[in-house]
C-alpha cells in the first residue's frame, strides 16, 4: 500500500496479484477456490446451494493490497473469511507461505493464525463491551502464550500508542470511546501478534469520511513499517483506489476482472467494472464521459443466471453471452471475464471505445 495520505492519489506500483502465478513472491495464495452453502432442505423447501464464492485465484504479496470490491452479497466477506481458514472451503485451498492450511493440524492451525489477522467493518459490534480496552487488545497474547503480565502490558501500551490511543485508554471500555477510535482498538488488537496478513472488511464503512481517511492512512502506515498483505474489501470504489496495488472486482461470487488499481481506475475493461466506475463521483470533480446506469437489482446466488452472470444487466451483452459462460482472461497482466474484452480492445473494439455508445445515460 502507498504511504500517501488517501486524498493524494498514489501512484500504484504494478501488482502481485496481477501477475502470472509466482510462488516465490507470494505470502498468501487463494488457488480455486469456492465456497457453497447449503441451505434449506427443511419443512419448508428442498435444500439448494448459494454459491457464495466461485474459483477464485488471488495471490498477496507481503506490503501489498488486493482491494476486493463489489455489490452486497457478492462474496466479499466469505472470501476474506476463506482466506483466513475461518470458513473451510467447498473446493479449491489456501497457501500461506506455500503451505496448504488444509494439511495443518488444528495445533497447527491455530499456530499459524497468528499471521492472519481480520479487521472488522463494525467496531460497534465487533469489541466486546465487558472488557476493557487494554485487555481486548492484549488477549491474544496470552492466549498464545506470547507475552504475559508486565510485558504483555508494555506491548499492548506501545502498540495503543502506536495506533493513536492514550495510555489512559488501556483501563477503559469500548462504549467510552467513538467510533474511529474503537477501530484503533480493532486495529490494534489485529496487529498484536505481529500477523503477516490482514483482512480488513469494510473498515471504515461505518465511520465519517474524515474519520475514515485518518484509518485508511494509519493502516496504510502500518502496512509500510510492517510489510503487511492486506485484503482489503470495499464496496466503495473510492476507499479502495487509494489503498489498493490490485483490484479484485467481484460478481455473484466470481472475479470478473483484476488488475493493477491504476489500469482499473484509468481504464476498466468489464462492463460491471465500468458501471461501478461511473457510478463514483470523480474525486477531481470532472465529469465523467458517460454515466452508465446498473439497472436493476443483483440476481440471486441461489439461481445465478446461465452464461455470463452478468448478462441481465449488461448493456451491450450478445447471445453467446447467455449460455456460454466467459473465463478470466489474462492480457499482459490485466484479467477480464467478458466475451467481448478478452483480445479484442487490443484492437480498437473493447469496452472504451466501441461499447459505450451503447451505454444508458442518466434520465
Ligand atoms: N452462513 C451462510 N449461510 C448461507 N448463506 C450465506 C452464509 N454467509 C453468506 N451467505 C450468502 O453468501 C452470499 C455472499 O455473502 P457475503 O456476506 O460474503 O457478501 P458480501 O459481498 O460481503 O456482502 P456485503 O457487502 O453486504 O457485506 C450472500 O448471498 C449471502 O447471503
Ligand atoms: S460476457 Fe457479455 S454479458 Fe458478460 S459482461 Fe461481457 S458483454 Fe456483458
Ligand atoms: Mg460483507
């Protein structure tokens, strides 16, 4: 992640998750996969699957950031909490430092989740309000033996301070605090077993704008001085465009494009990512070309559409698009999903240029 503050637009360096499969760079390596869940299969129906997440491949580079964008309901948290092993995959697995955590004992496991830590979007909810600040942050280093008593209390007071938070705060409860500052708390308590990879889920979407900003910035920090991999997942194209090396851009379960943030931001290739795109007020406060309209609504995961799941939605969709479904396609780096990107806007006739005559403007 660019230390620049988040109202100065970073120059995005190109990604590891944009580029081929390259074990030796990678922390964290998602390979396929997916996750379904059953529900039903009770008294009032037969059971059917949601497919939440759908064979997805990302690979997290340490000081790096793969921002996961996409509509609610797309997958977004079930990927963060497969990439954590706190939900065991329907197929496909996780490496971290090329290990299968599938293979791992549960002594194991629990071992080497010291280095994967999340950060939550509701600081409200996600601190338990009977305990103090101090021992909130502090608990996992006890639980896992790392530091006790008086050491313990050193660590967990440098890194309050580290994260902005008084000494005054360790002896205080959550409710006493606002809700930037009980982020700290959750961020501090994330980063107290010193982990290698972070997922952040929304982590500023229930705060101000400037609130917000302030933790963008600190994670931001923190991922320099740390050489953290962050995940960090949005539905809000603007947070993740200053945070994120690579976009991972999410539809009904399934990566339809991912690229290098700058490439995403200066010239997205898939139509989803193009009405995502124009539906963000430009940060410099220049129009956009067009405005393209995402009618109506996300399609169930319990029935997704045949095809391209996107069809339904999509402007400029052709038959093809309706029963052939389209793989991500890799272009020098730049990976889309869509019948009429992969090879073609090479030649003149992709989503920039061509397609967008067919786009809605606004009534
Ligand atoms: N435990 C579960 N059992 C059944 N379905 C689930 C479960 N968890 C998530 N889902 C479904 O999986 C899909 C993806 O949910 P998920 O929470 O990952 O989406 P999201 O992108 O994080 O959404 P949001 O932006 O609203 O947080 C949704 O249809 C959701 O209803
Ligand atoms: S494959 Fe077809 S429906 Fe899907 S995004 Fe591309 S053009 Fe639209
Ligand atoms: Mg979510």
């Amino acid at each position: 992640m660019n230390a620049s503050n988040v109202n100065v637009a970073p120059g995005n360096a190109p990604g590891v998750g944009a580029t081929p499969p390259d074990s030796s760079n990678s922390l964290l390596r998602a390979v396929g996969l997916t996750k379904t869940f059953r529900v039903g299969g009770s008294l009032f129906g037969a059971e059917r699957s949601v497919h939440a997440v759908t064979d997805v491949n990302l690979e997290f580079g340490a000081g790096r950031t793969i921002g996961i964008v996409g509509e609610s309901g797309c997958g977004k948290s079930t990927l963060g909490r497969l990439l954590l092993r706190l939900l065991v995959p329907t197929a496909g697995r996780v490496e971290f430092d090329g290990v299968d955590l599938a293979t791992l004992t549960p002594r194991d496991l629990r071992s080497a989740r010291r280095n994967m830590q999340i950060v939550f979007q509701d600081p409200y909810a996600s601190l338990n309000p009977r305990m103090k600040i101090g021992r909130i942050v502090g608990e996992g280093l006890e639980v896992h033996g790392v530091a006790t008593g008086k050491e313990a209390r050193e660590q967990v007071l440098a890194l309050m301070a580290r994260v902005g938070l008084g000494a005054d705060a360790y002896d205080r409860y959550p409710h006493e605090f606002s809700g930037g500052q009980r982020q700290r708390v959750g961020i501090a308590r994330a980063l107290a077993l010193s982990p290698r990879f972070v997922v952040a889920d929304e982590p500023v979407s229930a705060l101000d704008v400037s609130i917000g900003a302030q933790i963008l910035n600190l994670l931001m920090e923190l991922q320099d001085e740390r050489g953290l991999a962050y995940a960090f997942i949005s539905h809000d194209l603007r947070v993740v465009e200053h945070v994120s090396h690579d976009v991972a851009v999410m539809y009904l379960g399934r990566i339809v494009e991912l690229a290098p943030a700058a490439e995403i931001y200066a010239g997205a290739r898939h139509p989803y990512t193009q009405a995502l795109l124009s539906a963000v007020p430009s940060v410099e406060g220049k129009d956009r070309k067009q405005r393209v309209i995402l009618g109506g609504d996300v399609p169930s995961p319990l029935d997704p559409p045949k095809g391209c799941a996107f069809h339904p939605r999509c402007a400029i969709a052709v038959a093809r698009c309706r029963v052939e479904e389209p793989q991500l396609i890799d272009d020098g780096g730049h990976r889309t999903a869509c019948h009429l990107v992969a090879g073609d806007h090479l030649s003149g006739h992709g989503m920039a240029g061509g397609a967008e005559a067919h786009l809605s403007r606004p009534a």
